[in-house]
C-alpha cells in the first residue's frame, strides 16, 4: 500500500500551504507562529494545521507527540496534515475512511507541537512535555466545539495529564492507544486497540448532533 498522500504533488502542497490563513484554521495557526517565534524556530518550522482538516470547527482533537520529519518544512509538508508522505498520516487516513470519520470533524495536535532534537522522528522527553503544557492548554482553548480527545502514545497521554485540562464534557477513551507509527501498531495487540479506538470514536462522531457552530473569538 503506498505511503504518499496527496501532498507528494508539489501543486497540491501549493495550494494546501496558501490556504492556511482560512478563517476556520487561522486562530490556530496564529499560535503555530507564535510557538515558533517563543521557541527561536523560523516560522514553519512548527507545522500549521491543516486547512482539510476540522481546524476551530473540530469536534474531535487527536494528539500525538512531536511533528514528524514529513511535517517540518524543508524535511516535509510543513503541515499537521492526513496527507502527508508517512505511515503515521497513511494509518490515520486510511482508519478514518474505514469507520467514516470526517475530516471536517478532526484538528491534530502534538503535545509538543515545535520539532525535538536528536534521533529521527524520535520521542519527546517528560521535559519538552512539561515546557509545551501551556501550547497544549492554548489550542484546546480555540477550540469552541470540541467533544473528543483522543490520545494517541504514552507522549500524547503523559502531556495531556500535565496540561490539568478541566473542561466539563470533554471524552476521552480510556486504555492505552497507541501511536499510529508502524512502531507503535506493531506492539502486542497494537493494531487493534487503535482501530477499536477510531470505530469508537468516529461512531460517537457519527450519533451525535452537530452543534451549533461557535467560532473562536480571541
């Protein structure tokens, strides 16, 4: 099964890349530049959520741990995006479109949203998660119409319990998902606590009205 979603074609990752100050996502990509600016990192270099994506409209947030390399710029799409050329995007992708979850529904997010130092694509440190629990709380904060939070690794659910997020109504399921790397699937029972996860949540997506939409204002 191939790995390339659609921003290996140059024009499309143009287009995407020239959409980023949409109104449903600009407010979030707003705290992108600011992250890159409060960390020393030209902007870019945090990736910008995706404009297919659900953005401040999101029902469901999914958080990981750190950008991957397909997601800086210059090594990547420069976007938080379902369509980039890894099998972490592949995985999530091709998860959604088996239990019919809406991309319109979802934003991703990394508990450590600027690039870490050191192995390729490697894990953040309870360090970095501590420094990034302010990021964490902003972005949950822009988002008006969020009923889900799925958390996807140790990382995302180690920086989720640093960020005390007391927010009424908020689900979360519960065991230990994995990651959607080739790694973290391929550990004992992996692949299917992660696509038990995304049926789960896509069929409470799937039952659940639509709210109103609420814009973030701020």
């Amino acid at each position: 099964m191939a790995v390339n979603g659609r921003n290996a074609d140059p024009d499309h990752l143009r287009i995407r890349l020239a959409q980023i100050r949409q109104p449903h996502v600009a407010p979030l990509n707003a705290l992108t530049d600011r992250i890159s600016d409060a960390q020393g990192l030209p902007r870019g270099q945090v990736p910008y959520v995706d404009p297919d994506t659900g953005g401040i409209d999101a029902r469901m947030l999914v958080l990981l741990d750190n950008p991957s390399t397909k997601a800086e710029a210059g090594t990547g799409s420069g976007l938080l995006s379902l369509d980039n050329e890894d099998r972490p995007a592949r995985n999530c992708r091709d998860a959604y479109a088996r239990h019919g979850a809406d991309w319109k529904d979802v934003v991703h997010w990394n508990v450590v949203p600027f690039p870490v130092a050191g192995v390729k694509n490697g894990g953040s440190t309870p360090v970095k998660r501590a420094h990034a629990v302010r990021w964490t709380r902003e972005m949950v904060g822009r988002l008006p119409n969020l009923e889900i939070v799925l958390l996807l690794g140790a990382a995302a659910r180690d920086g989720w319990k640093r960020a005390a997020i007391a927010r009424p109504g908020l689900y979360a399921p519960g065991g230990k998902i994995p990651h959607c790397s080739m790694r973290g699937l391929n550990i004992a029972g992996g692949r299917e606590r992660f696509d038990a996860a995304i049926q789960e949540v896509a069929q409470r997506l799937q039952r659940t009205k639509r709210p109103p939409t609420r814009r973030f204002d701020g």
